[in-house]
C-alpha cells in the first residue's frame, strides 16, 4: 500500500508516519531525511544534493523525483508513506507520472484536518514546553513564524485536496484528537 499524508506544518504527519511504519511495516519517504541521506552518501545523486544545498538553492523537483525513484526500486516491504511530498500540483503529477513508470498505485491519501487556531497554540505551546526544559527548538516555531507557513501551505499544497478528491483517492480525518484517536482514524481511512 502506497499512501500520502497531507496536512498544514505540525498537524502530526510525521508522528502519524512513524506509527504507520511500526504498525504496518511501510516505509515513510520524508523529503528533507531523504535529502540528508543523499547528501551524506556521496552518491552522484547526492553530490548534486550537496552541491545544490551548498549554494542555498532550493532542491529542484527532479532532483526529489530521482530520489523518490532510487527508494522505490529498493525494499518495498508493507508500501510508502510519502511524507511532504508531493507539496504542489506539479509535484502531484510528477509523482503519479513515476508511480506509473514503476508499477506502483497510489491507495490512499489520507488529509489530516486541524483547526488552525489550535494548531498554531499547540505548536507554540511545545516549542515554550521544550526551551522551558532546555530541549532544543524549532527557531521558526513562533506564532508569526507558523502562521506564515501555514499561509504558504494553504496556498502551494491544500490544492492538492481538491485534486486528490477529484481522483478518488482523499480520505479525511480529524487531526485534532490524541495521537490514537487519529491513528485510528488514519488506519479505519486506510482499510476501507
């Protein structure tokens, strides 16, 4: 099962990954892990990776495609997660385009929804929890900081639902409850 999560910055998608990945074998496809891990690989793909983060420019979507498609010629095991990917129409369509290519489907997109006002106090909240303990902290996790991301979110990815929807692959759930309320919600949306 190959499945993509979508939701704003901080919904849980990640968290909701790594569950997926305990629970159900699958392998999650995080964009920035999977750019480090190319970096530090020294494999061409990953010289170009380095070079290009070197110059503070932005990772090209090709350059992720390549490395989505290295990942998907590899271990399969239970399916992928894709994890902040795709996060544009264009990016959508590329990666359909290379499931293809390979055999692969798409199952599931699973939308986790969140209210942005509690959103944005749950992360902040965090982030005072963490300094306060002397943990290290996001320096963009403040209340301008996310509220613009989720701004650029709402602008470059939540588009993304409506294109999903329109191919019969959204399913929604309510991001706001405990982490097992939502991967309740994700695993009954994922065996439907």
């Amino acid at each position: 099962m190959n499945i993509i999560l979508l939701g704003p910055p901080g919904a849980g998608k990640g968290t909701q990954a790594q569950m997926l990945v305990e629970s159900r074998d699958m392998i999650q496809l995080s964009t920035g892990d999977m750019l480090r891990e190319a970096k530090a690989s020294g494999s061409e793909m990953g010289k170009v990776v380095a070079d290009v983060m070197a110059r503070g420019d932005l990772v090209t979507d090709d350059i992720v495609i390549g490395l989505i498609r290295e990942k998907l010629q590899g271990d399969k095991r239970g399916g992928f997660i894709f994890d902040g990917f795709p996060r544009t129409l264009a990016q959508a369509d590329a990666l359909a385009a290379l499931l293809e290519e390979q055999g692969e489907t798409l199952d599931a997109v699973v939308e986790m929804q969140v209210d942005d006002e509690t959103l944005v106090k749950r992360i902040v909240g965090r982030a005072a929890e963490a300094a306060a303990a002397g943990q290290p902290v996001r320096a963009d996790d403040n209340e301008d900081s996310v509220r613009h991301r989720l701004m650029e979110y709402y602008k470059k990815t939540a588009p993304l639902i409506g294109y999903y929807h329109a191919k019969g692959q959204l399913a929604s759930v309510d991001g706001m409850g405990s982490m097992d309320e939502v991967k309740a919600a994700i695993a009954d949306a994922l065996d439907k």
